[in-house]
C-alpha cells in the first residue's frame, strides 16, 4: 500500500529543521572552542542558500502539482528534474551561493594572512 503523496509546508519544515539545525549544531562547536570569526558564517551561508532554494523549489513543485502541470506518477517516476527545476536556475543558484560562500573565506584570509 502506497503511502499519500503530501507537499504540505508541514513536511518541508521537517526538511528545513535539519537544514537550520546542522549550521546551529556547527557554530555551538565552533563557539565553544575558539572566537567567532568571518570565515565560520560560510557554513550557516551554504545551509541558509539551500533552504532558500529548496523553498523555492517546493513553492513551484506545489502550484505545478496544483495546476495540474505535474502528476504524482510523472514526479515518481523521476523526481530530480521536478525538484531542482531548470538546469539554468541551478547554475545560477549554485554559483550565487559560491559566492555567498567563498567572500567571507576570502575576507578572513585577506585580514588574517600574515604580512611579509
């Protein structure tokens, strides 16, 4: 017996929990070691940019399959293309979160490499 096919905001909140709490979890490790620096927001970043792109996502997924644009079988049969979207979004997501990732590496790095 197939379970129900649900896209309710409750059942992406399950996902975003482990998405907000993964970088929460890292920078209480972080904390309680050393000071705070530029360079640890890159991971909370990367977590933050997925869980905006993945809400996104499933805003799209839901009005899709609520149009009638998308069927449960279609989705079944190969999810990924329905839930990461046009491969133009993607790269244009992936290399704005690179950026969003790597400026505060580069900040750090700027202001902390030793001088000659």
């Amino acid at each position: 017996m197939s379970r129900s096919f649900s896209l309710s905001w409750t059942r992406f909140a399950r996902v975003a929990f482990l998405l907000i709490a993964l970088p929460i979890f890292y920078l209480y490790i972080v904390t309680r070691e050393e000071a705070l620096s530029s360079i640890h927001a890159s991971v909370p970043l990367l977590f933050a940019s997925c869980l905006g792109f993945f809400a996104y996502r499933w805003s799209r997924l839901r009005s899709a399959f609520a149009t009638g644009g998308l069927t449960e079988a279609a989705f079944r049969s190969n999810p990924i293309p329905a839930l990461l979207g046009r491969p133009l979004h993607v790269a244009f997501w992936f290399m704005l979160t690179m950026l969003l990732v790597f400026a505060p590496v580069a900040w750090w790095v700027y202001h902390n490499w030793p001088r000659a």
